[in-house]
C-alpha cells in the first residue's frame, strides 16, 4: 500500500478529527491516542501503532470492497447462465415442434412468445446494468472513504511530528553532548 506524502497540513481541530473517524467506525479504536496527543508526549511505540491501526483498517476497507465485486460478478454469471439455459430450451422445444408445418394458432403463440422472451431479456439486461452501477456507486464510496482515512492518518502524523519535535529536541541534543563528553574524557 502506498500512502502519499502530503506537503501541506491543512488546520484542523481535536474535534473534527475525532468526529470523522467516528464516522468512519474508528473512533474507539484510535480515540485514546489522539487524546496523548493533548495530555502527553507521544513516544515512537505509540506513533508506530496508531499507524499499524489506521492500516489494518484501510486493509479491512480495501477487502471489503474486493469481496463485493467478486460476489456480484459471480452472481451475474449465475444468472445469465439460468437465462440462456431457459432460452436453449425453448429454442429446442420450438425448433422440433416447426420441423413440420406451423398452424396460424402456433404462429401467434410463438410470436407472444419471442415478444416476451425480448421484454424478459431487456428486463434482466436492466437489472444487471442497475445492480453494476450500485455496485460502482459502492466502490466509489468506499475508495473515498479509503481516500478520506490516508489524508487524516497523514494529518495525525503531521501533528504528531509537530507536536514531538520542540519537546524532543532539547533532551537529544543534550544526551548527544553528554555522550560526547564523556567519549572525551576517556580519551582525555
């Protein structure tokens, strides 16, 4: 999975963040780090497995999606099948009854028949087009939501990396500076 690096962090809230992944069915899983986030310093294990949630997540989304396309394809073919299995038989049902003469009375009942036959099709050919595009419309859906979640576990990490920065780079450069004394010191 690839996740896009974005340049610019737009200005959100607590609230807007904790109220879209609310909406998205995550809130009880990530709602306690993001609430680190304005009590305390976040350490890099907590970084590391807010993100591993977001991607399980993401994960969950992106099977889902995959696992409503191959059922409704598999559906489709079913039924198309039937279709033309009907279709076959009348068609062989018909064709040995006109390998001798056709009475009027058969004409007419055959010419209802094709007429229905067409109605049938086009009625199926409807409701396969139908159920494509809800299945589309889904797909849709649910890529933005994909979408939607990439932006804000970037979001998080943006305001993570801004918040962990101003309070962790005075303790590294100070244990840096320690240990170079006492590297110092030994050689000295």
């Amino acid at each position: 999975m690839q996740i896009v690096k974005v340049k610019h962090l737009p200005s959100i809230t607590y609230k807007q963040v904790l109220d879209e992944l609310l909406r998205l069915g995550m809130k009880s899983d990530i709602s306690s780090y993001l609430t680190n986030i304005y009590k305390t310093t976040l350490n890099a294990d907590d970084i590391k497995s807010l993100e591993d949630k977001l991607i399980a997540r993401l994960k969950e989304l992106e099977y889902s999606i995959n696992k409503n396309i191959e059922l409704s394809d598999v559906k489709s073919v079913e039924s198309e099948k039937r279709f033309n299995d009907k279709l076959e038989a009348i068609d062989k049902c018909f064709s040995d009854r006109l390998n001798n003469t056709t009475p009027p009375e058969l004409s007419k009942y055959i010419k209802s028949v094709d007429e229905r036959l067409i109605k049938s099709e086009e009625r199926f050919n409807d409701k396969l087009e139908r159920t494509r595009d809800e299945i589309f419309s889904k797909f849709d859906v649910l890529l933005s939501k994909f979408d939607l979640t990439v932006k804000f576990g970037m979001w998080i990490f943006g305001i993570m990396v801004a918040i962990l920065s101003p309070v962790m780079l005075p303790p590294i450069i100070q244990f840096i500076t320690l240990v170079i004394s006492k590297i110092a010191n030994i050689f000295a």
